[in-house]
C-alpha cells in the first residue's frame, strides 16, 4: 500500500465521549488520500479499546497505544510513525471541515511554501458557539511565517502557537530535528513553532476550517492548573533561542518583554486562586531566569514605564509586590462600589 499524502495525527486520552465524532469528521475530507493516526496516551477510561474499534471501520485509521506520558510524548509517537509527506494534527474532542486539509493542501502547492494555516472557531461541550474565542488573523496570503509569532506577542493571539490550524510539509519537522518537549504539558507544540518556522514562508487563509471544543474541567480550563507554569518555559526557550540570533533583535525585545507580563501574570494569578504557596519553589526556580533580564526589561522599548519599575520592586520583593498590587485593586474595588 503506498503511502498516503498526508497524516493527521490525533493524541487520545479521556475523550471517549467526543473521539467517534472528531474521528468521523476527519475521515470525511474531501481530499482522500490521508492516514489518520490514533495516538492513545494510556487513558483509563476505555478510550484504547474504542481507537481500536473505530480502526476496524476505515483502513485509514493506525492505532498506537503507549504508557501515559502527556501530550508531547503522543505527539511525538505520531510524527515519529507517520508515513505522509505533510502532517495536520486535530485534537480529539474537535471538528474540522470536510475541505480543510485539501484546502490547506492546495494553497501550500499553489504557493511554493511549505506550510499553511487557517482560522478557527470555538465550540463549547453541546456544540454551541463560544463567542469572542475564535482563532483568526486578518493579515492573510503568503507572509514570512515568523511573523506569526511576532503577531502573538503584539496582540497576544494564539494563532500562531498551534499545531491544529495549520498543514506541515514533514520535513520541517524532520530535516529540522524538531520534537515536542516531553516534559511540557502546557505550550508542549508552541513551544517548538519557533524552529518549525525559522526561514519559511507560510500562507493564510481567511476561512474558518477549524472547530476547536472548550470543555469545563480540561487542564485549558482549569482556575491556575499547576503545569500552566509550562508557559514560562516556553517564553524563555523563545527569549534564548531570538538573543542568539541578532538579525531577529525585535523578536528578542518582545520576548522580554512577554518574559516579564506573563511571569507577573501568573504570580498574581496563582495568589487569586490561592495557589502561590504550593507553586512557590516553583515560581522561584523561574524567578532566576527573571532576575538575570531585569536590565533587558529596563532598556525594553515594549515595557512600559510604570512596568519598568514594578519589575525592579518584584525581582526584589516579589510578594510584597504582589501584596502592595492586591490591596490597591481591592481598594479600587470597594470606591467603585461606593
């Protein structure tokens, strides 16, 4: 059997509600002559013996059953197995449509790049739209596909950081060496986009071909789950992996830049949710990455003023900063309410 043009690799654990549906929307695409990968991450609740009756139903389908050990590490299962010359990745609890990756597909041929990507929209656990959710650019056609990391941390959009909007040709992962990082569960694909995109173009569409699902409980959801402090991570792989490459100095000054906002972010997040005494080690043993940019932060053109100088109080005194900044929103509170 030849091998097919293109692989959707599908990571399993805990959808056996949703995965029939996600499946039966994949195998409808228009363009035929794809593999569809089940990647099961040792998931207890029946979803190993249901990849293996839904392969029984398409000889499309290849199931692949392997220890729990978190996305990244089933997503490297199927990039590792997969036979297409391109690979799309479409979560289990989502929905595409029928045209999306022969559209994908088309527009990658059409315009000699090498990835392409598409719009989304979010659903939530019935179906229903979730307003203002949506994944979408407005700047569309072909483009340098860095850039659609320069529009995340400009707009903070995450366009750019998935893997399940776009079409890859495989070599970009496989001539680049890339893997996803297995000790990540949150950021575990954005966190190597960077590599992914570094001297390709990429081409846009304006159509939505994407459903993305929202579900109450998923870690996306959860008040501060623990392993969001992946994200840190991510950010400071960015901001390491830009300082070595001087003709990307803008990309580096907003790495610093989001280095600093999404840190302080979290820190407040975490006091909120009444999180921060169990993650404090945590957060200290990012604090190091912190404190060794805080001159970066000072010079950044991307930091406000006021910013500036809460980072310089933090680095030193992170919880009575944090303290001095609840009490004055608690204040704010309470004068609006009078």
């Amino acid at each position: 059997m030849p091998n097919p043009t293109i692989s959707i690799i599908t990571t399993v654990y805990d959808a056996k509600d949703y995965l029939p549906r996600t499946v039966r929307s994949v195998l409808a695409q228009t363009f035929r002559d794809i593999e569809l990968l089940l990647v099961e991450d040792g998931s207890p609740n029946g979803c190993g013996a249901l990849c293996d009756e839904l392969a029984q139903t398409d000889p499309r389908i290849r199931v692949f059953h392997k220890e729990n050990g978190g996305p990244a590490s089933a997503l490297n299962v199927g990039l590792d197995n997969a036979r297409g010359d391109y690979v799309g990745f479409v979560d289990s609890d989502d929905l595409v449509e029928p045209d999306m990756f022969e559209r994908l597909y088309d527009a990658i041929r059409a315009n000699g790049v090498r990835l392409a990507a598409c719009n989304a929209d979010a659903v939530d656990e019935n179906g229903a739209p979730v307003p203002g959710a949506g994944v979408k650019t407005t700047q569309t056609g072909v483009r340098d596909a860095m850039a659609l990391l320069m529009d995340t941390f400009q707009t903070g959009g995450f366009y750019g950081l998935l893997c399940w909007n776009k079409l890859f040709d495989i070599r970009l992962f496989r001539d680049k060496g890339v893997h996803f990082d297995e000790s990540m569960f949150f950021g575990d694909d954005a966190s190597e986009l960077h590599r992914v995109y570094d001297g390709e173009n990429v081409v846009c569409l304006p159509d939505i071909l994407y459903h993305y699902r929202r579900r109450g409980g998923q870690m996306t959801e959860a008040v501060f789950p623990p392993r969001k402090l992946d994200d840190l991570t991510m950010y400071w792989n960015w901001l390491c992996w830009f300082r070595q490459r001087p003709e990307r100095a803008e990309y580096y000054q907003w790495a610093v830049a989001w280095y600093w906002k999404v840190f302080y972010l979290f820190w407040c997040q975490a006091g909120e949710a009444g999180e921060l005494p169990a993650l404090k080690e945590q957060f200290l043993a990012h604090k190091k990455h912190l404190d060794s940019i805080l001159p970066q932060i000072l010079r950044c053109p991307h930091v406000p003023g006021a910013e500036k100088a809460r980072a310089v109080l933090f680095c030193a005194a992170p919880t009575l900063t944090y303290r001095l900044a609840r009490a004055r929103g608690q204040a704010k509170k309470k004068e609006e309410r009078s």
